[in-house]
C-alpha cells in the first residue's frame, strides 16, 4: 500500500508573483499576473523510519523554484506564435497577433515552454523537482500542482518507478 505525503503552497508559503501573457487566448493575451502556490505530493514507500522524503528536502528544491520565478515575467521560449527577441542591454521585446510589449532583461525569466499556461508551468516544475531533488528510493510518484490563486490550478504527476 503507497503513503504520500503533501506540500500545499498557500499554507507552507511556497508562492510566487509573476507576470505573463497567454497569446492564444484573448482575454489571456493581455499582460496580467498571478500569485501562484505551488504544491507538492510524493507518494511510495516509506523508509525503516517511517519517511517517504524528508519535508524540509522538499520544501528546500520548491523554495529554489520559487526564488527563480518570483516577481518575474514569464517568457515561453518555445512559443509558435510569439516571437521574441533578447538582448541584455536593450530588453525583450515579444511580438505576436499583432501587439508588442517591451520588458527590461532582468526583469525577465525564460522558460523551455510553449506557453505560460498553468500546465506548463506545473509541467515545468515538475522537471525541475525531479532532476533537482535527492530521490528516495521508496518514492514511486511526484506531483506538482500550480494554482493561479485559490481554487484554480493544474496538476501534474510523474512516476518514477
């Protein structure tokens, strides 16, 4: 029988504040933001000491995330609509249907995905807490979850056995 155990973001403080744009969505398509909770569950099979994976592990890889994103705007670098230009010294600049916003560079985080949907970027969490975090053994599943505020999120699990 699997245990698991849970982070829920709101409670435990693991948010972040971004900025992004969803160009294929209209009202998405305007640039706005969200205070986003990332939450976690690790399920498998506990340890001699009763442990799946040591919470403050968890947390510690979930803070990491969270430090990268907070207060950035989000940029899909595999968009097949925007087309984005960078350059340090002058910002980004991300054309696409027709608009074009201009942000400074560093105020910028650019993610390997196709858009800044909440399953993307739970999908991208996802691959960062797996190729970050210290493994267990007994571990069979991780989940992350991605909430845009309260009630409304996306979730996202990967087996890793």
């Amino acid at each position: 029988m699997d245990s698991y155990i849970t982070i829920d973001g709101w409670y435990s403080n693991i948010c972040f504040s971004s900025a992004h744009i969803i160009h294929e969505y209209e009202k998405c398509g305007r640039l706005h933001g969200h205070t986003y909770a990332i939450h976690a569950k690790i399920s498998g099979d506990a340890d001699d000491k009763g442990i799946i994976i040591d919470f403050s592990i968890l947390k510690n890889v979930l803070r990491e995330i969270v430090n990268y994103l907070d207060h950035k705007v989000l940029i899909p670098e595999k968009s097949s609509i925007a087309k984005i230009q960078k350059n340090e010294k002058e910002g980004v600049k991300i054309t696409a249907l027709g608009k074009t916003f201009v942000f400074p560079y560093s105020d910028c985080v650019f993610l390997p995905i196709a858009s800044t949907s909440a399953e993307n970027i739970a999908k991208f969490i996802l691959d960062y807490v797996v190729e970050n975090l210290d493994i267990p053994p007994g571990v069979k599943c991780v989940e992350i979850g991605v909430d845009e505020g309260y009630g409304q999120g996306a979730r996202i699990s990967k087996k890793i056995k």
